[in-house]
C-alpha cells in the first residue's frame, strides 16, 4: 500500500469521504473556506498556501486588493479553516532595493525546507517570473533574486534537496494569458542560480490540453513525488482550469512514472463555476497526516473564494496508476 514518507500531522483538517462519493477527491461541505472579502480591502483571496506551524497553521495568500492589484498577505490558523489575515501586505527585506522592487505578487507556494519556509510565487519583475523569498514566523520576509528571468508562473520547490541540490519545477511561458505552457524542473546549489533545466511533462489531451502547471508543492511516498497539477481546456466560452495528479521518480523528477487521464477535480460547484474567473479550480497547497495517509488541499475557486478538498494518499496514488497515460 502506498504511504507518505513524511512527518505526522494529526491536527490535520479532515473530514471522510461521504457515502455515494464516487471522485477520488471530496470537498469540504462547509466551503469555501475563506471568503472573498475576509480583509475589508480585498476583492478576493484565492490560489494560497498553507504549512503545519508551531501546532497550528500559517500561510501566504493572494490578495487581489479593489484597486484589483495582486498582493501577498501572511496569515495564522488554528485549524486550519479559520483564517486570520493580516491587513497589510508582505514587504519582502533585502539589501539590494533591485530585489525587493515590488510589482505584483501572485499564486503563492509554501515549502519548509531544512531550517526555514520558503516562499515562490509569480512576481511582476518586468513581466512574471518566480520570485523567492523565506521566513521563519511568517511575520518577517526575506527576498532571494528572482530564480528565472521572464516569462514563467508556478515555481514550485521540492521539499528536500535532491541530489544535493534544491529542486524547482516551473512553468515558462508568456507575458500574457499563456495560451502554452509545460512543467520543467531545475535544480540550484544555493537558492540563487537555477540551471540543468530538464523537460517534466507537456500539455495532454482533453483537460490538460492547453497549458499544465504545478500545484502543491510533491509529496513524497513509496511510490515516488506526488504532484498535484492544474491542468487548462480551452472551451469556447474560455480556460477551465482541473486539477490532475502525478507519481514522478523520486531521484530524477524529470521521469514521469504515472499521470492522470482524467482529472481528480474539476470546476463544477458554483463557487468553483462563478466568480471573478469562472471554471477555475486552481490547488497551491496540500497538507499531508503520513501515519493516516490523510491529504487536505487548498485550492483557489473561480479566482475570487478558497476552498478545501480531501483525498487518501493510497487511493488516490491507486487511482493515478489505473488511470495513467504518460
Ligand atoms: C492563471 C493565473 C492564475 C489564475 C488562472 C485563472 O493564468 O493567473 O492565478 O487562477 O489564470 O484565471
């Protein structure tokens, strides 16, 4: 049976499948979880990440404020479904004023790696690219250089070193709604030079045929990295955005073992389905119990609202291996 090869967290947020589910993935029956205007200055809080902290949970959001600029808020949880924002946006510290010139910030990730949080998001640096940042309370920020030049969304870290080195996939693209996008990995001696760029896995049929990118940062298991992927169909009406799933070879990340044909989640809820960008079920973040083999993720709702959905790592990982067109 497949399990988590990770720590135990058994204040995980959690509730079972219900009888008659039939998708390997359920939503919590009280979402979404956050609001759009949980801060009085905000037009909606969507595609955010959240990590296990001190007992307790903490984050990073995407706040579009109502001038509809895209900022970062952090934020503090005791359960993990009710959310204290702080009001004012992150200011990243750096020494150099280039780093920390602040255009946009977007679709955070969250990864705790040996000693610290690590924060990516898509950051407006003459157009987006991958900004890196850490903390350690979550109420102090410190900005790394950017990880690529221009153009690239979806940075998201492994949470160990791999082969020595940090790990990254990302998802290079255009400065406009991408209409083409696949994952790509590379790798970094120190968080600062990114290089030995490899080829992860390309846009697919059907839900996955428009552009792909990486969702929660992987989760390791017995059978390899977990990745949780959004996947784009292009209808006539415009992008539905599902959310799909796949095993990756656990030293060489690059190698694609199994991957979902049909999606795990799509857009189909009326918070998923109305909003600010309707059809867009966009996950940032997963939460992971080893010893229950509970998963909780976090994903945005039709660009305005946040939500909650639950699988079990071997079910799902089952489920991903029945279904795989690699
Ligand atoms: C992508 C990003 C996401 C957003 C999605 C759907 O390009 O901007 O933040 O959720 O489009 O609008």
């Amino acid at each position: 049976m497949a399990t988590i090869l990770g720590e135990a967290l058994s204040n995980i947020p959690w509730q079972e499948k219900p009888h008659g589910e039939s998708g390997v993935v359920w939503r919590y029956t009280a979402n979404p979880i956050i609001p759009r205007n949980l801060l009085p200055t905000s037009n909606s809080i969507f595609n955010s990440a959240v990590v296990p902290f001190e007992g307790t949970f903490a984050g990073v959001f995407r706040c579009d404020d109502h001038r509809r600029e895209m900022q970062l808020h952090s934020g503090r949880s005791d359960d993990g479904i009710n959310w204290t924002l702080s009001p004012e946006r992150i200011h990243f510290n750096a020494e150099d004023p280039e780093v920390v010139r602040w255009e946009y910030g977007y679709d955070p990730r969250v990864c705790w790696i040996e000693d610290r949080y690590y924060i990516t998001w898509c950051n407006g640096y003459h157009g987006p690219t991958i900004g890196v940042a850490y903390t350690n309370d979550f109420k102090s920020f410190y900005k790394l250089e950017n990880a690529f030049l221009p153009f690239n969304r979806n940075g998201v870290l492994f949470p160990r070193k791999i082969g020595g080195h940090y790990a990254m996939l990302s998802r290079p693209s255009d400065n406009g709604h991408t209409p083409f996008g696949d994952i790509y990995y590379s790798e970094s001696p120190d968080m600062t030079f990114w290089g030995k760029h490899r080829f992860v896995m390309g846009t697919k049929g059907g839900w996955q045929s428009t552009k792909i990118g990486a969702g929660p940062i992987p989760i390791e298991t017995t059978e390899g990295w977990l990745l949780i992927y959004h996947g784009v169909l292009t209808s006539c009406n415009g992008f539905v955005y599902s959310t799909g799933a796949a095993l990756l070879d656990i030293d060489k990340p690059w190698k694609v073992i199994y991957r979902t044909a049909p999606y795990i989640m799509s857009p189909q809820t009326i918070y998923e389905c109305v909003g600010d960008v309707p059809n867009v079920a966009f996950p940032c973040a997963a939460l992971a119990d080893a010893p229950t083999g509970r998963l909780a993720f976090y994903y945005g709702c039709a660009d305005t609202v946040t939500g909650l959905a639950f699988a079990q790592v071997d079910e799902l990982i089952d489920f991903v291996k029945r279904n795989s067109a690699v």
